[in-house]
C-alpha cells in the first residue's frame, strides 16, 4: 500500500490564519530529518501573545528528511496576512546545528531566526542555567498559570504530558512513533522567540510530571492537524 503524498498547505490546518487576532506571533520549530519508524518527528507551532495569554494558532508534527520540505513549513508558520509579522523564529540547533543556521541564513531580511542549543547555558533574573531547563520552566509556567492555551486534542495532551522533570531538567520517553515532546519543544521556543529581549518571563523551577488536569483546562477547539492521522493515529484537519 502507497501512502498519499500531501502537500505542505494540507499538512497545516485549515483556515488557520483567520483565527489570528493581531497580536504578537512567535514560531519555533524542532527539527529532526530523519523518517524512521522511532525517528523523532519535527515540530512547528505558531504562537500568539495577546495580552498575558499565549495561544497556540497552529501546531504541526510531521517526519521528513527532505530539507526543502522543512523550509517548505517554516515558510507556511511565517507567512501571515498583512500587516502582521512574525517577531521572531527561534529554531532547536542542538542536533541540527548546520541545517539550522542554513535556514537563519535563508531568512535573512524576512524574520528574525534565533537558534537555540540546549546545553548551552543563559542567565535569567541572576541565575545561571542551560536552555532546556530555562525553556522547560518557562513552557510550564506558562501553563500552570493558566496563561497558555493549546489545542483540544489527544495527541497534544499527550505530547504535553510525554515530558518529565528529572533531576533539576526535564526529559520525555520516546513513543512508539518515535515522538519525544516536539511539540513541547515546539512551543516553548515559540514562546522565547515572543518574551526574549523582554516582556514576561518566568523561569523558576516548577512541578512537573504528567501534569495535571488543573494545567490542561486551557486548550482550544478548531486546530487539527493533518499530519497527525498520518503518523501518529490522530485526527486530520476538518
């Protein structure tokens, strides 16, 4: 059996845009180019700031090796209907180091491209930490504070709920499809590339495990993702 190719507009959801509500918007993105069955897949979200509350517009989880296709997605997060703009991407370089830079490069004069390495270390309110820990906080933070609102679906939750706190950072079991909390990823980029360089931020240490109901009330209906039947038995977009 032939699985049927889609294009890169399908793999986004439909109508996204007009949810938009003209505030701030903020992409990040996880990349992975590997397709294997426990190959961790990519991740993009498209994050908008309106007042304190952060609101995931679009979020896509997909598996592609192809290098023109992941730009091919990035370009579909950045381009929004006028006047708006993106104030910044900020991409995962941990492991993807080169393809990253090659597309902060691609960027240039369009939107702003921060990379971002994990074990590197930063410095919030005095305190010295590395990026996962700093963007892990800062994404369940965001949270618990009932100021991020996701979309109202299973395969999100579940993703959400992948990642632990271990020993002062934060990790996640890889699943059977191969994900590991990209869309975690995804979104806590998003969320640096809205508050960095100012405006709020928290990034002090906070309880984390399955995280409990009293932190996902806040998730949205009408983002599907088209990818999700595909590779991860989810809903496609309607």
């Amino acid at each position: 059996m032939i699985d049927r190719c889609i294009t890169v507009k399908e793999a986004w959801p439909k109508n996204w845009r007009a949810h938009l509500a003209g505030g701030k918007i903020g992409v990040g993105g996880d990349i992975a180019t590997t397709t294997n069955a426990k190959s961790n897949p990519s991740a993009i979200a498209v994050v908008e700031q309106l007042g304190l509350d952060f609101v995931v517009r679009a979020l896509t989880r997909f598996k592609t090796d192809d290098g023109d296709v992941y730009a091919a997605m990035l370009n579909e997060a950045i381009t929004l209907p006028e006047p708006l703009r993106a104030r910044r991407i900020c991409l995962d370089a941990t492991s993807e180091k080169f393809f990253a830079a090659g597309q902060q490069k691609r960027l240039v004069g369009r939107v702003p491209v921060e990379l971002v390495v994990a074990s590197e270390k930063t410095e919030y309110l005095g305190e010295e930490m590395i990026f996962k820990v700093y963007l892990g906080n800062l994404l369940v933070n965001t949270l618990e504070d009932g100021r991020l609102w996701l979309p109202n679906e299973i395969w999100v939750r579940n993703d959400i709920r992948q990642v632990k706190r271990e020993k002062g950072s934060f990790a996640a079991d890889i699943a059977e499809d191969g994900g590991h909390g990209d869309c975690f990823d995804a979104i806590k980029l998003a969320l640096h590339a809205l508050i960095s360089g100012g405006g709020p931020a928290t990034a002090s240490s906070a309880q984390v495990g399955s995280f409990g109901q009293s932190g996902l009330q806040r998730f949205v209906t009408g983002l599907k993702n088209p990818f999700a039947n595909k590779f991860f038995g989810g809903l496609t977009h309607g």
